[in-house]
C-alpha cells in the first residue's frame, strides 16, 4: 500500500480512550431513540464502511479536513489515526451530548470539536484560520433533513472545497444523489453491504474527475467525464487522489 494511504501512527493520548469508548454504542443508541431522524441508524458505523468511506483519501496532501455529523466518534478516531501530524480535523455537531464526549474523550490538538451545524461551514473554517478543505466527510441523514437546508449545506460545502478535493458521503438510501449530481460535477456511486444498515457512498468533487484507478467492485460514475460503471476514466488535468475499491460506514457515527 503506498505512503499515502497507509496514514501516520498516531500516539496512544491522542486516541479516544477505550474506557471512555466502552459507552459510546449506549450514547449512541439513547440518542438514536431520541432523535432517529437526525442519526438514521442505532449503532455507529462499521468498520467495514469506515475503510471504504476512506479509501479516496490522500493522507499525505491532506492539510485540513472537516466531518458533518461525527457522532460518537467512529469514524473520527480513524481519521486522526491516518492523517499527518501536521494536518487539522474540524468536526462539526450539532448534538451537544456527542459534543461534549468528543471534546472529553480525546487530547489530539489536531481536532476542533465545533457545536454547530453544518450550514456554518464557511465560517467555521475561517475561524479556525482556513479558506479551503481538503476533504469532507458526511454521516448527516441528508434525506431527512428539509430540502433549503440540504441545499445550503451542499452549496457552501461544494464552494469550500479545494480544486481537486471531495466531498465524500454515507447514506442509507439513494435520495441525496441527485443533488449530488446538479451541485458536483463528478459522482461516483458505492454500496457497502457489511454495515448495519447496508449503506450507498458517495464521493463527490467540485471539478471534472482527471483519473482514477480502475475498481475491482462495483460502482457508478456520474458527471460530464464519467466512463461507464466499473470502467476506467480518463485523464483531463492533474491527477487527483486514487478511488480504490475496498471493503468498508451511512448516518450511524
């Protein structure tokens, strides 16, 4: 596996603690009941989505990167674990009790826990010094949630983007995907089955895709240079980090 998708170690104290974990599946659950439209499952995701949400990812050109909806940390814990010891994680929630186990669960200082809502992406990464995003990473149920929102939030999400950064998504239907299509110009479509719920991911760009590595699983491309599902598509400028198949998480965090 090359250097850039292997990831930095990252020291025990910046992990989130096994004991303060041991409760997370609880929290998880107790706020599932409380608010089932906003988490879209009751159990956090698998490892099997985590691996295949983060497959695009270039962790060596990496510099800042932002998660809607982190939950109770699943898939954030595995973001720090690979990212550059240099890089920045903004993890933006709404809900004020993963806040707060986020904020008392980890000592990493490369990770921003803001309580807010996705909508105020732009202003989140100012006042923390940035302009752009290298990659965002979405658990929100986007379905669920009322159309103007969810057109705001992928609107300002699309424009903080770098010029060949990605948006990438888990959902758990296929609602969200032509909004995708109208505001990106690439999509590329997945399915991963070992997740509960079985959930569809989305890896979205600003820009026309340049290349990408040809896909052992299946898969969908949308947009202006989209090849046909499972083939390969050509170059049209820089080329962007790799989109390999894997095995692999939906809006359970």
């Amino acid at each position: 596996m090359s250097s850039s998708h292997t990831g930095h170690a990252m020291p025990n104290k910046h992990r989130i603690s096994s004991g303060t974990r041991s409760g997370h599946a609880l929290l998880f659950a107790r706020n599932f009941f409380r608010h089932p439209r906003m988490l879209g499952s009751i159990v956090p995701s698998s490892r099997f989505l985590i691996k295949q949400l983060l497959e695009p990812v270039d962790w060596a050109q990496a510099r800042v990167i932002v998660e809607y909806g982190p939950g109770v940390g699943s898939i954030t814990t595995e973001i720090l674990r690979r990212m550059r010891p240099d890089a920045s994680l903004i993890a933006i929630e709404t809900n004020p009790e993963f806040v707060c186990f986020l904020r008392s669960s980890t000592e990493d200082e490369r990770l921003q826990v803001v309580e807010a809502s996705a909508e105020s992406v732009v202003e989140i990464l100012r006042q923390h010094g940035h302009e752009k995003a290298s990659y965002i990473i979405s658990g929100i149920p986007f379905s669920t949630i009322s159309a103007p929102l969810r057109e705001r939030i992928l609107r300002k999400t699309c424009s903080v983007l770098e010029p060949h950064g990605s948006f990438l998504v888990y959902q758990f239907s296929t609602r969200v995907l032509q909004d995708l299509q109208r505001i990106f110009r690439y999509v590329r479509h997945r399915f991963e089955p070992l997740n509960v719920l079985p959930a569809h991911l989305f890896f979205c760009r600003p820009d026309t895709v340049s290349a990408a590595s040809p896909l052992n699983g299946a898969c969908r491309d949308y947009g202006a240079d989209a090849a046909t599902p499972g083939s390969q598509i050509r170059p049209t400028g820089p080329t962007p980090p790799p989109i390999r198949s894997g095995s692999g998480r939906g809006s359970g965090r």
